[in-house]
C-alpha cells in the first residue's frame, strides 16, 4: 500500500472508531435521560404531596415549575386567526428545510427573496463487511 493509502485507512478507521463510540454513548444518554425521569416524576409527587413549589435541602434547592407548549390542531385556521388579528409573530422565524429543497427542485426557476443557503460537503463511512463485528 502507498503511504497515502495507509494514511486514508487510518483516518477512516478512527472515524468509525469515534462514530461507534459516540452510538454507544449517545444509548448511555437516552437510559440514563429514562431514569432521570422516573426520578424527576418521583420527585413531581412529592411536591404535589406536599403541595410545595420548592423544597430546600443539603443536596440544593428543588423548584417546580410550570412548563407550557402550544400547537395548532388545525393549521388553516390558525394562519386565518393570526391574519385576522394582526399577530404573525406568533410564529417562528425558520423554513421547513426539506419543504424547502423539494419546492426548489420542483421550481428551479423562482427563487424567494432573501432566500440564503450554505451547502457543504459530508463525509460518510460504511463498514466493510471484513471490519463487521
């Protein structure tokens, strides 16, 4: 093998070294996120138990807190009541990035104003069936 060659297969190696082991922890991540859970419902409970926003312990200060989402069950009208009253802010200010790409492909013609795009290279690795576990 040329040094290129050997130097190549190194650095793919390690990429898929380091993409094995970002796998394994990012699984470590998601059981242990399933366990703070528990423990954070638990600790829900004991507050609502107590009827207590905040406890005060050695360990620290616990506060319970109300977290609200809101959606839209029907989009239409809801653009119809942002239209109505004024209140477009009520949206975020993102675009759809595969709604996006396909409206592009379908109409390589227009083009909206003020559209930006950063496009860059990606590399990606598939195991050789030889280096499979």
């Amino acid at each position: 093998m040329e040094l290129n060659e050997v130097n190549l297969e190194k650095l793919m190696e390690a990429d898929v070294a380091m993409r094995d082991k970002i796998a394994e922890l990012e699984t470590e991540i998601k059981d242990i996120k399933v366990k703070r859970e528990k423990i954070q419902f638990a600790l829900n409970e004991i507050c609502k138990e107590m009827n207590v926003s905040s406890l005060k312990t050695k360990i620290g200060t616990l506060t319970r807190s109300i977290k609200t989402r809101y959606w839209a069950g029907d989009w239409p009208a809801m653009y119809e009541f942002m239209k109505e009253h004024n209140a477009l802010d009520l949206m975020e200010k993102r675009i759809a990035q595969g709604n996006m790409k396909e409206f592009l492909e379908q109409n390589p013609d227009v083009v909206p104003p003020s559209l930006q795009q950063n496009s860059e290279f990606s590399i990606v690795i598939r195991r050789s069936r030889e280096t499979k576990e």
